[in-house]
C-alpha cells in the first residue's frame, strides 16, 4: 500500500541537506509520495527505510518481462484505475493466433502475413507482438515443428495453447524460456511440475474470479510467481465486470492474488469489440483469431491512444530539421513540437519532390490550433525560435511558411521578422506538396 | 475463496434525458455500463449526421453506400438513415449555412429543419455554422419556429446567451460544448443555468479528435466529468455526445491506398466504430456517426455489453 508524505517524512535522516535536490527532508517525502522521486536520490537513507519504501513503491499488479528480440516488452506494473490519474504503464500485447494443423505452406503464408503487419505511426513501430500457436493436430512432433519454424522466423512471444505436459516438456527446450507463455495448459498440476524451476509464466484459467483467485492462492503457495489471470466470459458485460473486479481488488483492496497481469482471448463474433475492452480496461494481453491488416491497424492506433501519457503529449526537440536534403534555397516551413504534427508535417514535406528546411518550435507539445490558444506559438515566440534557430546561416533566403490554421500570427511575426517574408500556408498538412509546387520554383 | 466483491456504489447520478416516447438517455449511476456496481439505466443512443446540402468532401466509399442522389436532398437522406440504417436520433448538422459557404437564410434554415421534424419521428438534433453573428440568427429562427421539441447546438463559452434564451424560450434542449476540459464545461454549465436555463435540459459535448487524433483526451476528459458526476456534482451530470463521424471521415489514415493497411472502405468502419466504442466505455450516450455499417457494429457492441440483466 502506498505511503503518505509524512510517514515516508518519518523514514527519512532529517538532516535537510539538500543533496537530493529538494530544500528539505519534507519536501522529498512529498515527492517520493508523488512518486516523482526515487528513494536513492538520498544518499543517507537507511536500508531499513530502503525496503520499506521499496515495498511501498512495488506496484500492486506484479511485472512480468519477456524478451522480443533485442528488446525487452513487460507487462504488469500498474498502479492506476483511470489513466488521468498517472498513465497505464505497459501497453496490451496484442496476439495473433494460429492453429499447428495447417499444412506447411499454409502455414508459412500466416505466418508471412502475421509478419507483414508493421506500422508506423507518430514515429513508432506498431506491431503484434505475440503468436498463439494452438495445438489442435494433437501431434507432438508436428506442434514442435511449427514451434520452431515460429520461434526461428519471427522475434515474437510465442504462447503456447492448449499443450499436454509432453509437449510443453520439450517445447520448454526449444525456444528461450524468456519468449513463452502457457496459456489453457491440459494438464495443469503435471505441467507445473515440469516448469516448477524455470520462471516460465503461466496462465491460470477458471470460470469466474472465485474459482481464478483460489487457484492462484494455491500455485503462489508452491512458490510460483509469474502467474497471469485469464476469466472465460459469456458476453462484453462479463468480461468488463471481471477485469474491473480483478483492478479493483488489487489496486484498491490490497489483495495480493488479484495483482497479476490478465489476459484476454477474444470472443470470435465482435473480435474487435472485445479486444477494445481489453485495451481500454485493464487486460495485458489480448489474443485474436481473426484479424484483417484494417482492423488490425486501427486497433495498433487505438492501443498508442491510450497508452500515452495523458500528462505528457509525446513530443520532439526544437530546433531545425532536414526533410530530405535541403540547400540553401530550400523553402522553410515553420511548425509545432507535437510529435504528430511533426511526423504529419514531416511526412507530407517528403511526399512533395521539394526538400526543406524545418523549425521546430517548442510549443510544449501541443498542436498548432492548440499552441496558438495557450500562446504558446505566437509571432513573438515563433520569430524569435527563427532568430534563435542559426537558419540563418543556412539558407540564401528570407522567406518562412507558416500553418495557414495560424494566418493570424502573420502580423505579428512581420513585426518581429522585418526583413522576412511571411507566407501563409494551407491548413491542411495533406495540402503541402501542391502548395510548395506552385509556390516555390 | 473468501473476498467481497468489491463492488462501488456512487451518490451522483447522471440526468435522465427523455427525448422522445421511444428515446431515453442518461440516468446511470455508475460507470458507463458497469451493471455489477448499480443501475445501467439506457443504452447509449446512436445518431445519424446528415446535412442541409451536399457533403462534397466526404470520402468516395461513404457517398457511394449513402447513393448521391440521397445525398442531395435533406429529407431523403433523414428518411434513409432512421428506417433504413436505424438512426435512434437525426444529428442535422447545417454546414450551408456558414457565411463562407452557401450562407443559408435563418428563414431557409428553419424551413429546412421543419421539413426533416416532419418527416421523421426521431428526436432531431439541429447544429447551424458559421460565426458567431450568423450563428445566432439562425439558432433564433429555429428554436422559434421548430414545429417540435428540438435539440439545438451548440452553447460556447463565447457565444451562449442567444442560443440559451432561445432554446430556453421555445422549451428545447441544449447542448453545451467545450474543447476537452473539464473546468471549462463546468463554468459552461454554471453560465448557461445562470441565465434560468434548467440543468436538466443540457447535454454535454466534450468534444472529440478522432482515434489518432486527440481521442485519448476526450477519453479521459469524460472519464473526469463522469467522477465529478457520481460524486454528485450538481452542473456536471448532464449526459455526454460525442461527434464521431466529422472527425473519423477527414483524417489521412483512412485514405491511405496501400495493402499493409487493409481495404479502405471497411478501415474506415473500424475507424469510426472503434472511436465511438472508445468514448462510449468512457461515458458518451449519444455518438453521432455517418457510415451505415458503424451504427450496426456500434450497435451490437451495445447489445453485448449492455446484456447483463441489472441485478
Ligand atoms: C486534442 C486537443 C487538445 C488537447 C491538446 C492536444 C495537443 N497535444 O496539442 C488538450 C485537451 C490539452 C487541448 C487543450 C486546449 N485546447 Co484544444 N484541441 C484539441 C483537438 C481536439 C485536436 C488537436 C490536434 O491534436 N490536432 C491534430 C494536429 C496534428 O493538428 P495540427 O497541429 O493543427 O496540424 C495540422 C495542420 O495545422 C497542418 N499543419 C501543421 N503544421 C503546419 C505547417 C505548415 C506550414 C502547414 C502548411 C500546415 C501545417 O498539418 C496538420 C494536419 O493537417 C482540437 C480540435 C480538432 N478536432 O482539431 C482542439 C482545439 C485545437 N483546441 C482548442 C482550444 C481552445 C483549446 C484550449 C485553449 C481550451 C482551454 N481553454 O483549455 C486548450 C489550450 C491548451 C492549454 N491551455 O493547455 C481550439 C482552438 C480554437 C481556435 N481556433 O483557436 C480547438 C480547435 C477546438 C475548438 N474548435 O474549439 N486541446
Ligand atoms: S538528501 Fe536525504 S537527508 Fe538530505 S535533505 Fe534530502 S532527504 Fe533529507
């Protein structure tokens, strides 16, 4: 359970020297209770205060790393009930299924098209992350055979469905146990035998919260840590119930059996409309079964929606960049820090055949429309991220385009920009290319 | 296994709206849906947007499902969308009538939304554009002239004293809209009601981006108003629409012509649906959609989630 500022206050040396960067022993209980301080910023703690803190500060749903490879993806590790009230902090796997029956050509044309869905969007690869192999030949040597075609071809986590304690024995062997998940294991007390000394996660599935929580109950008394929760569900309302119930336990009731990640296989029918619950509340992975690259994408983009932080737009440095490469007679395009905006202006910059200047102007990542009502990309602050930016230097010019969204700046800029020819823009990024085209010869 | 269900129980409740004989909205006390914490009260309603002339920049694929001839003509297209597509309400959104545009006469205006009052019996709602000035006469014309109770939109923090005296004048319902925020809405709220407009006629419209587009802050904005409701806010419990359709069908990523991406008509769909699903888990009861196809999905998605029998 998470401590107040002052009994985390109690903990601490009470010497004030300031080495943590805040006046007062106070002042950084208050921060490690905002949980925008860590502990060790002070070098006199003690380590008793160390661990109870660190205690404190374990999130209430229990982190689960795997390796993707070179990368490391988590789960777990959520502390809120509603984003706004910090973030979610690691994003729903999305997992694609596919059945070990096919043939071999067939099998290898799904496992192409699992491969093909790549994105990018906001200047982030969105992907599925996962493959649920699912044992329906019930043929040992087949299954290891897809396994291993899975594991050479692709960088995935691979969940293993529906295996018997025989499959799972070798499958363990050969594929990194860092890349697996057991998910509807056959036979679950033989199975947990076989990987009682590995740190292999394993989804414990039941009917309902009463029957999953007992289940984990048991399996955490034998020492088992990696446990992810997985509830059938009979329709979107049941699935919405539990997975609020299982937040609701272990965020705000302290109940240690309810703090695993939860995972969540799709119901055929509305696919799409199970796995945005997922995402939305609470599931840490989601499995579907059918998947077209349309839903898929647009699922990719609501995912990123939601787990940003809704306190930090993201956003990119100001200062100049290069779209493609621009000389000095190359047009410059003024525009904001938001990383949408850049990566939409960016983006139809390249689709024009002009390369160009670009200023970034720090906006505190917002938007241009947004920007401009806070005033924070007025003619002042964008003439002066211009004068300050050294573009000078680079271009044979004194011509900038700005956002036709802000045409109003204009005056205001050629006050602060005398020398300087102001041009405004389209509104639309998608309208750049035909405007440079006419514009600049 | 022993443990409580840790079911939440809230003082606040959302304003029930009835619309129509046939159309309720609001009166939930709990989370959108949440039928194990308390009473679900309505589904959320799904509108339709048409418009008083030619949607020229709509995408191909959506004039093509709606017919171009439909499209030209107002009532046609309000008939279509609730006996065909199964609009629960009419969402008229009179973009000719922006000064820049085919600057529509307020009389015109009005006329236009009578014909549609007339030939549906769906609850209507009426939005004109344009600024301001051009704003409230037409706002004025038609909450005067409305052969039937209308929803008229929308109140800004700029710009509500004309169209609350009139909504409140000829008895219609508001909507009130500020750019995803919370304290704004309230202040707008606050505003409105000062000026004898009753709590009770207010619908809210935090106002959305699309899915990739400032979705997420609508998302959570709602999630906050709908808090401050269920801890029994007084000017934060009208219900929530969200304008989906305009934000869906402008965006880049749903005219992308690329393979990796899908066919275009249905990621279009999926864009519109998946972002009226979003905001209805966070509290929208109204969602106002243009694709024919969104108002099935969206709509079964409601039947699901709604399928618990409140206990
Ligand atoms: C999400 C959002 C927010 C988010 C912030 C998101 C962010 N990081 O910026 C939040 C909720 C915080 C917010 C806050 C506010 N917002 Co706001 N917000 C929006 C919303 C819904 C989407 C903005 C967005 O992300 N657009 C997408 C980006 C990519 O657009 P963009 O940067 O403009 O870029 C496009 C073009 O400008 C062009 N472009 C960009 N650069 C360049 C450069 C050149 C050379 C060219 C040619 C083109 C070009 O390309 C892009 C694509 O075409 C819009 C309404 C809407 N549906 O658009 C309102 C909107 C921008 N907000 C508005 C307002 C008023 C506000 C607030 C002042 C409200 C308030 N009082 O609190 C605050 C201001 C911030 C503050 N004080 O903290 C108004 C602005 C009104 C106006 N005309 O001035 C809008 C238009 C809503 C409205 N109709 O009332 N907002
Ligand atoms: S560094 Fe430690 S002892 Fe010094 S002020 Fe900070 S908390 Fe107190």
């Amino acid at each position: 359970m998470a401590l107040t500022g002052l009994e985390i206050f109690k903990l601490l040396p009470n010497k004030n020297c300031g080495e943590c960067d805040v006046p007062t022993c106070l002042a950084f209980a208050m921060k490690l209770a905002g949980k925008i301080a860590e502990p060790q910023a002070c070098p006199y703690i003690s380590d008793e205060a160390m661990e109870i803190l660190g205690a404190a500060q374990t999130p209430p749903i229990k982190k689960i790393t795997f390796k993707n490879g070179e990368k490391e993806i988590s789960i777990g590790a959520e502390t809120v009930m509603f984003r706004h009230e910090k973030t979610f902090v690691n994003q729903t796997l999305i997992a694609l299924e596919i059945a070990d029956n096919l043939n071999d050509d067939e099998f290898e044309n799904e496992l192409k098209r699992i491969e093909s869905y790549k994105y990018e969007r906001v200047g982030e690869l969105l992907e599925p992350e996962c493959i649920s192999l699912k044992n329906e030949s019930d043929d040992k040597n087949n299954y290891l055979q897809k396994l291993e075609i899975i594991s050479s071809k692709t960088e995935k986590i691979i969940i293993l469905s529906d295996c018997n304690p025989e499959i799972i024995k070798e499958a363990i062997q050969l594929v990194d146990s860092k890349r697996i998940i057991l998910n509807r294991v056959r036979n679950l007390e033989e199975t947990l035998n076989i990987i009682s000394d590995t740190q292999i996660p394993i989804v414990l599935n039941a009917k309902n919260i009463e029957e999953l929580l007992e289940k984990v109950e048991k399996y955490e008394a034998q020492n088992f840590k990696n446990i992810i929760l997985s509830i059938d569900f009979n329709n979107l309302n049941e699935l919405l119930g539990n997975n609020v119930f299982l937040r609701r336990l272990s965020i705000k009731k302290g109940f240690k059996s309810a703090g695993y990640p939860i995972l969540t296989e799709c119901a055929k029918e509305d696919e799409l409309h199970s796995a945005i619950i997922g995402i939305c509340i609470y599931s840490s992975i989601i499995i579907l079964k059918e998947f077209s690259s349309s839903s898929l994408f647009t699922l990719l983009t609501f995912r990123q929606n939601i787990f940003t932080d809704p306190q930090k737009p993201l956003q990119i440095d100001a200062g100049i960049y290069q779209v493609g490469e621009p000389d000095e007679s190359s047009p410059l395009i003024v525009t904001t820090n938001f990383s949408l905006t850049y990566f939409i202006v960016s983006g139809e910059i390249e689709n024009s055949i002009s390369p160009a200047w670009l200023c970034i102007v720090d906006a505190e990542g917002m938007s241009v429309l947004t920007a401009w009502s806070a005033n924070k990309f007025s003619g002042e602050i964008v003439g002066n991220a211009i004068l300050n930016s050294g573009i000078e230097g680079k271009i044979n010019h004194k011509k900038v385009i700005i956002p036709g969204y802000v045409a109003i700046i204009s005056g205001e800029l050629e006050d602060k920009l005398p020398e300087w020819e102001i041009l405004v823009g389209p509104q639309e990024a998608a309208e750049i290319p035909k405007y440079l085209k006419e514009i600049w010869k | 296994m022993e443990f409580e269900k840790p079911v939440e129980q809230w003082k606040g409740k959302v304003q029930e709206i009835k619309l129509s004989d046939k159309i309720k909205i609001g009166g939930e006390q709990v989370f959108p849906n949440y039928s194990f914490d308390g009473k679900c009260s309505n589904k959320p309603a799904v509108a339709i947007e048409i418009n008083d002339v030619f949607p020229e920049n709509w995408p191909e694929s959506l004039k093509e499902v709606w017919g171009n001839d439909t499209l030209k003509y107002p009532v046609d297209r309000a008939k279509k969308a609730v006996e065909k597509y199964g609009a629960d309400i009419i969402f008229f959104d009179m973009i000719g009538t922006h000064q820049d545009r085919e600057n529509i006469s307020s009389e015109k205006a009005a006329e236009n939304m009578n014909n549609i009052l007339k030939a549906v019996d769906s609850p209507v709602i009426v939005r004109p554009d344009g600024n301001f000035e051009k704003q409230n006469k037409v706002f004025t014309k038609c909450c005067e002239l409305a052969e039937r109770q209308i929803i008229i939109g929308s109140a800004h923090e700029d710009n509500y004293r004309t169209i609350s005296a009139s909504a409140l004048a000829g008895n219609h319902f508001l909507i009130a809209e500020a750019p995803i925020d919370v304290n704004i809405q309230k202040q707008l709220n606050i505003l409105i009601t000062q000026m004898n407009f009753p709590i009770e006629r207010i619908i809210m419209d935090p106002m959305t981006g699309g899915l990739g587009y400032g979705f997420e802050y609508t998302y959570s904005v709602m999630e906050r108003i709908r808090l401050q409701t269920f801890m029994d806010d007084p000017f934060m419990n009208p219900p929530l629409i969200c304008c989906v359709g305009q934000e869906t069908w402008k965006i880049k990523e749903i005219k992308i012509e690329d393979k990796k991406y899908g066919s275009k008509a249905d990621r279009g769909i999926n864009w519109e649906t998946t972002t009226a699903i979003g905001l209805i888990l966070s509290g929208a009861n109204i969602v106002v959609v243009r694709h024919p196809k969104s108002v099935i999905k969206i709509r079964n998605f409601i039947d699901s989630l709604c399928s618990t029998s409140v206990k």
